[in-house]
C-alpha cells in the first residue's frame, strides 16, 4: 500500500492549475463552472479512500517522526463565498470559504502555525524547529484576502504572508492571466490567429483553453507596458472588453496595511507578474526593486520577503534571478517547486505545498510531505 501511495501523492500534488494542462481535465471542469454535471472518475474515488486508510494507519506520522523536523510552506491564492462565480477570471486558484475556514482549522488543530519569519530563522540554523510545522502564504494580492481569509485566520490564530503583484494594487486590474482567460472565454469567435501564425479553433472550451494557454507562454515572458499591450492585442483580436467582475478583486494598500496591523506580513510578486526566468536582467531586476521600494513606501514597513510567479513555462526561476533577488534585498523567496523547508535551505528559493481544494486533500498531502514524499 506504501507504494501505490506514493503514486497517488504525485497526482494529488497538482493543483487545479497543473491539471488544467490536461485536456479533458480542463474540459471537466470549465463544463462544472458553466452549470454542467461534472462526476470524479471512479478511479479518483478508490484512490481517495485508499489515502483515508493509509492516514488511518499513521503509517505517514510514523515516517515523519523518522526525519526530523521540517516546515511546510502552504501555497493559497484567493479565498472566495463561491468561485464558481469568478471561474472566468480565476480559473482553479480560489478556495471556498467553507473549505478554507476547514483547512485552518486543520492547521491549527493538528499541526504548528508559523510566521514565515520564524521558520526562516529556523532554516538558519538558529534554533529548533518545531515539528510539523506550517506557514500560509498568499499569491498575487486579491481583495478576498483581506476581506474573507484574514477574518478566518485571526478567528483561529493563524499568520500568513501575502504577497502583492504591485502595479495591479496600483491600477486596481487583475493580473495579466485572468485578464487573458477573460478574453478567452468570454469571446464569441470561433478561431484566433496567433503571434506565429497558428490558427487555434475556439468552438469548445478545451480549445479555448489551449488557445489561452498558448497565449500565456508569450505573454510570461514580457513585463510592464509590452505585457499590457499583448493583453490589450489579444483582447482587441478576440473582440472582448474588460470583465464587468474584475474591478474591485484587488486589494488597495489600505488593505494592505490593515493585514499588517492584523499581525500579518506583505511580500512582494513583482510589479507584473512575468516568468521571471524568461524577462531580460534589467526587467527583472526592476520586477524586484521597483516592487519592494513601491511597497515599503506605501506600507511603512520592510519588505523582505519575495514570491516568484509561475504563470506559464519553467523553469520560473534560475541562479540570475536568485542572485537578483538577493541583490534587491529579499531575504526570503518562495517558488512554486514542491517540497519542504528544511534546515540548510536556500532562503531565496523555499519550495512550497501545494494545499489542494479539500481538507482531506490538505491533510494528505501534509502528511505526506512530512512523510517524506514530497521535496
């Protein structure tokens, strides 16, 4: 049974994000946000149950208490009544609020909660770090971060580290990746001609999916007006308009402080949110500078620590970039690489978890992890 679990724990790894890349997972869940029945495959049933049982056993506890002490750096987004709602902006990345108030919980009841911070110090070497310990992060700066997640996390106890792709605080505009499956879903043509050439058919919602995908593997690889004007072009070619939804879903910097003054930290996830692996040096240097100096002249505060983004190809970080950040003063980073901090690690490139849409799920992959199967 180990075995096979540790099979199954390579699937549950990927958020709905990664299985978007698979076409009929894509398919399965545009239909459920357009108002169609979507059912699990059985398969996906039995190996849930067969990952309840092996949680039963405390067989993963067991592994874990074999390795020594570790953190896990969970990975969330935006934490929203019903993502179904915004599934055209979002896609996969939002939490219900039912499951995340579940999840934290979870955090709180079985394992440790910590401030990014203070594992970072335990990373160092300064001290021992608590076992099965856990740190909430939060990418790219939505409003429901402040207006729904920080609620919950005070309730319970729980600080988190929000990171804020700045030039969308400052515009008040979602990033560019919602911004293009708007424009994507939301068309009434049937085919697209891209920047090679390629005519992409859009009749289904998987191929419109792959035609946006397309789109974002250009498109990470520009930062600042070039980004904007790809977006605008897109958009202007697909016959779309901006999203009646989408002002409002970021936070402002009053919101930003209020999450500080709530005992939590701001980060930073760029002024654009590029591929930072793919934009020149210059760009990416001013991505990490122009983004903290605008921050703690807003905030107040220091900004130290920085969130690469991953939004389309990889690697999304490389030695240029980790040397980068480090020249711009960061003192932690955190990728979208999955696997643990542990004792030794480089600070500017911390691999995450990825907290799946369930609390079974969460625990799992926790437990898991712990186990020594992730990282």
């Amino acid at each position: 049974m180990a075995d096979l679990a540790a099979e199954w724990d390579k699937r549950e790894q990927f958020d709905v994000q990664e299985r978007a890349l698979l076409p009929s997972f894509r398919l399965g869940m545009q239909s459920k946000a357009r108002g169609f029945e979507f059912s699990p495959h059985p398969s996906f049933m039995i190996k849930d149950l067969a990952k309840k049982a092996v949680l039963r056993s405390g067989m993963l506890k067991l592994s874990a208490g074999r390795l020594g002490p570790n953190a896990a750096i969970l990975m969330y987004h935006a934490v929203q009544a019903d993502p179904s709602l915004h599934a055209d902006l979002f896609g996969g990345i939002a939490h219900s609020e039912a499951v995340f108030r579940n999840q934290v919980e979870l955090l709180a009841r079985e394992f440790r909660p910590m401030s990014l911070s203070e594992v970072s110090e335990y990373i160092r070497g300064n001290g021992e770090m608590p076992k099965r310990s856990v740190v909430l992060t939060f990418d790219d700066g939505y409003a429901d971060n402040t207006e729904t997640a920080r609620p919950i996390l005070n309730q319970v106890g729980v600080p988190a580290t929000f990171y804020a792709t700045v030039s969308c605080i400052e515009e008040g505009i979602l990033p560019w990746p919602s911004r293009l499956r708007y424009a994507f879903r939301s068309t009434s043509l049937s085919e697209w001609t891209d920047t090679e050439n390629k005519r992409w058919t859009l009749r289904s919602p998987s191929e419109r999916e792959q035609a946006y995908l397309a789109s974002c593997d250009v498109c990470c690889k520009l930062s600042g007006r070039a980004q904007d004007a790809f977006v605008a072009r897109v958009a202007k070619e697909l016959e779309t308009c901006e999203s009646p939804e989408a002002r409002g879903l970021m936070m402002s910097y009053d919101q930003l402080r209020a999450l500080v003054r709530h005992g939590h930290m701001i980060g930073s996830h760029t002024m654009t949110h590029p591929n930072m692996a793919y934009v020149t040096s210059d760009e990416a240097r001013n991505e990490l500078t122009e983004s903290k100096r605008l921050l703690e002249l807003k905030l107040g505060v220091p900004i130290k620590h920085f969130s690469y983004p991953c939004p389309a190809l990889s690697p999304h970080w490389n030695a240029e970039t980790l040397a980068e950040t480090g020249m711009a003063g960061y003192e932690t980073a955190v990728t979208t690489d999955n696997g643990l901090a542990r004792r030794g690690n480089n600070l500017l490139c911390l691999k995450r978890i990825r907290p799946t849409k369930t609390v079974e799920g969460l625990r799992w992959n926790l437990e898991s992890a712990f186990a020594g199967r992730a990282g």
